[in-house]
C-alpha cells in the first residue's frame, strides 16, 4: 500500500518533524537576502526568541 506524504507524516516522531523542520528553515535562511533576514531577526527579538539584536 502506498503512502502519500501528510499520512507518512502522521506516523512520524515528533524529534524527526522537529529535525525537518529546522533542516528546511536553515535551507529558507541561507537564501535570503540580508533585509529579509534582519526583518526575521526583529520579528524573533519582539517575540522572545533571540536576546539582542
């Protein structure tokens, strides 16, 4: 029986989705140009997530 990809998903371990998430976001960053990435930036220190700018 073939699986499409969001039932595969379902039986995923949620370190694995963890993992796929962070690799496909670190794919997403290294292309972005540096004002986007200091838009991102901004959007992570209002939001708790990074310490300083």
């Amino acid at each position: 029986m073939a699986t499409n990809r969001f039932t595969s998903r379902l039986s995923m371990s949620d370190d694995y989705k963890r993992q796929m998430l962070i690799q496909k976001i670190e794919q997403a960053v290294e292309n972005m140009t540096l004002s986007e990435l200091e838009a991102v930036s901004y959007d992570l220190f209002t939001k708790g997530y990074i310490e300083s700018l």
